[in-house]
C-alpha cells in the first residue's frame, strides 16, 4: 500500500509514477486517491456539507482495510501531507512495516526530520526509489503479522472498507446514501446525540506544536484545563523527554557532524517515551493551531485513533477563515468539529468518549508498539533521575503578557 499526497494533479503523478514503478518490479503495489476525490466534490460544492464527514470516514475505513490487507505500507513524505502521516501512524500501532519515501530538498534547511515521522520506520527514509524497490524485493515473502487484538473502532471500519471496496465506482453522492446508517458508523452519531460519558480522572495526551514560546504557552493552557478538572495532562514538553533536548538542539551544535551520530538515538527517545504516555492515557487532545498542522501531531493522532482514544480536535486559528474546514482525513477521526474554545475541550472529550465502548479500551498494543512503549518506560525512568533543564525559551517572557 502507497499513501501519497493526492490533491493536485503532479502529486497524484508522483504516486502513481511511485506505484507503477514497484509494480514493474514484480511488486504488488496500489494507491487509493478516494480522499482526493472527497475534496475534489467539496471544492465543487458536489458534496453537501452534511456528508463529508460521512465520506470521509468512508475514506479512512478503506484504507484501514487496505493496511490491514499489506504486507507494508510506503509513505510518500514529499510536502509532509497530513492524510499519509495520520494513515502512516494508524499502521504502525497496527503492526504493519512502514517505509518511508522523501525525495523532497526542503529538509537541506532545517537540522532533520521530525522525531514522531523518523520512529515509524527502523529504516532512514529512502530517497531513491530503486534503493526502495530493492528493499521491498528483499522482504517478500515476509508475511507481515498485524496486531491480533484490534480496537473495537478499527475492527468495524475495516469491515466497512471491505464494503466501500466494492463500490468505488459509485459516486459520492450514491456511497453516501448507501453507507450512511452503517452498524460501523452508528458510534459518532452516539458522541453526537448521545449521553456524555462520565468525565474526570483518567489521562489526557495534549498533542500539538511545541516549537516556540507561543506553541509552548498554548499547550499549557490546554493542559491547565484538564488539570483543574482532575485529570492528568502528559505534555510532551513538560513530562516527555524534549525538555531535554529541544533548548540543546535549537543552539549552534544543531545539525553538525558532531550531534548527527547520536541524533538516531535522540529520535528514538523522544518516540518511545511519548508512544508509551499516548498509549497510557484515556484521552487524546490534537492542537490544529499554526500555519500547518505539525507532523508528529499528526503521527500521535493516527496512532491514537488505532487504539481506541477519543480523540477532540482544537481549532482557534484564524487562518483557517482563507483554507476553510479541516484536512478531511482528521475530520474522520473525531466524532465532533474542532472546538474553537480551549476551554470547551473537556466537553468535545466526554462527548468523543461516548462513541466507544469498552471494547476499545481493552485495546493493547503489540509487536512494534509493545516494544516502543517498553523502551519509552526505561528511557523515563533514567529522565526521572536528571535535573529537568530550564525552559528558556519561556523564561525571558514570564511577567510580559502584553495588554490588548
């Protein structure tokens, strides 16, 4: 399975040209562009507002059918779309191999890759596509073994991409009229309508930018909401392991030939540690803010969907006045909108809550995963023993909010 970015015409080119290429090679490979034909219906006003988020869980459902039916999974990073980074974090929690594929220069100016996108892979992203092929040819054969205890929500949306599977053909309009009382469905609608689940105690993972003072300051906010509330806020730049390392990173050594050595090592910390509090925690926080959604939020996002979290969306940008709603892939995730409000988010995660049951939360990681949050809790424990380092890219600030 390629996921590729699939929203103007030479992406779609690219992909297929990817596709193609491994097919020639005796590989079976094969790329699903029905989220490219979702946004193609809404930019044309085919669609009507009320069904998107409809098909694009009918999108997701397919792909989830197709990654549990791959041997592997090959992500195309060029231009880091949103969609394959979610899709690629939804296949690693269910034990499928991930590749990762960039032929993209921009890294040449920023010191490397984000440590979330870099941990899905024990393999450097290729950048030639014969070294790929090679790869591939090399493990055939490797029947890949995906988790055998499924969340409750990926069980049902993959027998629901079995379906979708057989009527691609369709138009929107007619997929969606045939799958809109769906059985798999039926749990968004509950988060809709429903009662609320009982709310405090329990974990929240707070996902999002953590790269400069106002990213800092607005995570802790979102974690400051849930901690009135009684319930335990991992912030990955509070409790993880970048305090200890994004203030070094950011100085003069980042990215020279002294720091490259160790930065495998680095990368690795960083996953396992926020793998194993993701798969700790009871709910899932996503922080949309900014120019771009950032790519590990977006890896934690999939990752946290294929293990059964209820996932709130949080969206106070006003950026998002000229793009419009969000990536349709993230809109399939949760059962609700964005909030627009920090402080509604308690709420959009009861409400999330009451589309799962407890199946879902008897989810328990396995293979790759397993092995991550297993690695996540020794490098926690050794973190535990250091002196926490000042955040100093706040320090200077304290005391000078500016009055409107």
């Amino acid at each position: 399975m390629v996921f590729s970015p699939q929203y103007n015409e030479e992406e779609r080119k690219s992909g297929l040209r990817l596709v193609n290429f491994l097919s020639a090679a005796g590989l079976h490979a094969h790329c699903s562009f029905l989220d490219a034909r979702i946004a193609e219906g809404i930019n044309a006003a085919a669609i009507h507002p009320y069904d998107i988020p409809l098909l694009a869980r009918l999108s997701l459902a397919l792909d989830i059918h197709n990654i549990l039916n791959s041997d592997c999974v090959v992500g195309i990073l060029d231009g880091e779309d949103e969609g394959v980074l979610v899709k690629l974090g939804i296949a690693y929690i269910l034990g499928i191999s991930v590749y990762l594929f960039k032929n993209d220069v921009r890294a040449t100016f920023a010191a490397g890759e984000n440590s979330m996108v870099l941990g899905l892979s024990p393999r450097k992203p290729f950048s030639d596509a014969k070294k790929l092929k090679d790869a591939l040819i090399k493990r055939r054969g490797e029947k890949c073994k995906p988790a055998e205890r499924l969340s409750a929500v990926i069980e049902d949306l993959a027998k629901l991409g079995g379906e979708v599977k057989k009527h691609l053909n369709a138009g929107l309009a007619a997929l969606a009229e045939r799958f809109r009382e769906s059985p798999a469905l039926a749990r968004f609608k509950a988060a809709e309508t429903g009662e609320l689940a009982a709310f405090g105690g329990g974990r929240v993972y707070c996902s999002g930018p953590l790269f400069s003072p106002c990213e800092h300051r607005e995570m802790q906010k979102i974690a400051n909401i849930f901690e009135a509330e009684g319930v335990f806020a991992y912030l990955p730049q509070r409790d993880g392991a970048e305090p200890f390392i994004i203030g070094s990173m950011a100085g003069p050594l980042a990215g020279s030939l002294l720091v490259k050595p160790f930065l495998r090592k680095i990368h690795d910390v960083i996953f396992c540690v926020d793998v194993k509090e993701l798969l700790s925690s009871d709910y899932f926080i996503c922080n949309l803010n900014g120019r771009f959604y950032d790519e590990g939020a977006m890896v934690e996002a999939g990752m946290a969907f294929a293990a059964g979290k209820p996932i709130a969306l949080y969206l106070n940008d006003l950026r998002g006045v000229f793009i419009g709603g969000v990536h349709t892939v993230l809109a399939a995730l949760s059962p609700l909108p964005p909030a627009q409000n920090a402080e509604m988010l308690t709420l959009f995660s009861a409400r999330a809550a009451a589309a799962y049951d407890g199946k879902d939360s008897g989810f328990e990681a396995e293979g790759m995963a397993a092995a991550a949050a297993q690695r996540g809790a020794k490098y926690l424990k050794l973190l535990s023993s250091l002196k926490k380092p000042e955040n100093k890219m706040l320090g200077w600030l304290e005391g000078c909010d500016e009055k409107e």
